[in-house]
C-alpha cells in the first residue's frame, strides 16, 4: 500500500499529467491557426505522449492498490505572441514536470518506497529526453528566425513525429 502523502502526490500528477496534454493540444491549436501542420502534429503527438504518461500513473496506483482521484483541469492559454514563444512556454512547462517528478522521487525516498523509486527512475529519464526537445527546437527556432524556408523545412520535418508507446519492460 502506498503511503497516503505519496500516493496524494502520484495522484496530483495524474492531472498534471492530463493538464499537459490539455496544453499541448491547445499548443495544436495556435500552430493549426498559422497553418502549420508539422507543428499541429508535433504538439499533438505530445498531447498523447502525456495522455500516455497520465495512464502510466493511473496504472502504477492501481498496481498498488492505492485509489485514483482525478482533479479539475485548468484551462490552458490559448494565444501566443509568436511560435518561438510557445515553444519557450512548452519548455518552461517541461522544467515545471522535470520539478514535479523530482518531489515525486524526493517523498519515494522519504518514504522508502522502493517501488516507486523505481517507477519513477522512467520518468526522470524521459524528462531529460522532454527538456532535450524543446529546447533543440527552440535553438533550431532563433537560428531560424525570418528565414520562412527554414521554417517550412522545420514544419515539414515535425510533420514526420509519430507516437510510439514504449514496450512495456518486463
């Protein structure tokens, strides 16, 4: 059984988890708005990415006989200044879970809830990954700049991203 500030805490994830891919879908929508249809399917693979993590969490719980509760959403921004600024927002969100998972970890440990540790241990791993991504983006974005040739080669090769569930580890 879980320990009740660590499992309130997974559960919280659980949304936070489900609010990212809210926001990566409304991400979707501004890049959908500036007919970018690379950037549309790169931020909607990351909605199912998180959607995907949400339900890594949901499972774990359960696996532990623990009780999921579900939290409200909040309602993401809908209206950027400019794609560079979505994908700094998208970053410094990513930097925000990176925190989050490592609370996660630091109650696992408090707690010595090995098992958790261990969950967890994916997490920080696809974190780096998540950072990693955004901010390659980001650098490809500012070298960029006015050039639209570029951006058209950027969205094309964004437009190739498809969501790939991880085996799962046995």
């Amino acid at each position: 059984m879980l320990p009740e500030k660590l499992l309130q805490a997974l559960n919280e994830q659980i949304t936070y988890e489900l609010y990212s891919a809210h926001l990566y879908l409304s991400m979707a929508a501004y890049c959908a708005g500036e007919e970018l249809n690379g950037f549309v399917n790169f931020f909607k693979v990351q909605t199912e990415e998180e959607k995907f993590h949400a339900m890594k969490f949901f499972d774990f719980i359960n696996d532990r006989n623990g009780r999921v509760r579900l939290g409200g959403l909040d309602e993401p921004p809908a209206d950027f200044a400019s794609l560079p600024a979505v994908f700094e927002k998208a970053y410094a969100h990513e930097q925000m879970v990176t925190g989050r998972i490592y609370r996660l970890m630091d109650i696992a440990t408090e707690e010595k809830e090995h098992a958790t540790i261990s969950f967890l241990k994916w997490f920080i791993d696809e974190q780096v990954e998540e950072e990693s991504t955004f901010n390659g983006i980001i650098v490809k974005l500012k070298r960029i700049s006015d050039d639209s040739t570029g951006l058209y080669n950027l969205d094309a090769e964004l437009a190739t991203r498809v969501f790939t569930p991880p085996a799962p580890t046995v």
